[in-house]
C-alpha cells in the first residue's frame, strides 16, 4: 500500500486495486471509519471527494481540496467470497513545508 502527500487545499488522488472485480460489494471508508463511497454511490455527504473511476480493476476517488483534518489511513474493502482489505496513508502538509510534487498514491 503506498501513501499520499499532499498540501493542504491541493488535491489528493487515492487508488484502490480491485483485481478482477466480480460485483462483490466494495466499501472505502476515512479515518474516522465513515464510508465514503458504497460501491459507485456516495455515502458520505462530503462533495470535496469525487469518484474518478469504478471498473473491474481499480476504483479511484479524488479529495480537493485536502484539509489537515482529512490526514489518515483510508480503507478498501471487497466484500466477495474472500473479504480483502487494503489501507494507504494519507499526509497532509500544512503552509510552509515546500512543493510535495502532487503524488498518486496506490494502496
């Protein structure tokens, strides 16, 4: 699982591998353990994070702008015969700590 860091009120970018996804029920939740996204749909009232992508490898959903108090570690889950789970830290850098270079983390 890699992590993001970003600025604070850039955008953050976080990847979920799905591997073959067959229609299980997939779950990405925030640090605070609130779903964001239950499949396609949005759980969370939350418009700062978008759903990219939802294919059968990957499900992306973009933060922006990031905020100090959305750092943490975000979850992935595959709800199918075999549950996965895949987690990716995310770092927030308030003013003053130089250009992060705008990474895409994978979890």
């Amino acid at each position: 699982a890699d992590n993001v860091t970003v600025l604070e009120g850039d955008a953050a970018e976080l990847t979920c591998h799905l591997h073959g996804y067959d229609g299980s029920i997939v779950v990405i939740q925030n640090p605070a353990r609130q779903t964001l996204f239950f499949n396609g749909t949005r759980a969370l009232k939350d418009e700062r994070f978008q759903l990219l992508e939802f294919s059968r490898r990957r499900l992306r959903v973009r933060l922006s702008p990031a905020r100090l108090e959305d750092e943490g570690g975000y979850s992935c889950q595959l709800y199918g015969e075999d549950t996965r789970h895949q987690s990716g830290a995310l770092t927030v850098l308030g003013e003053g700590h130089g250009d992060s270079g705008g990474q895409r983390g994978r979890w």
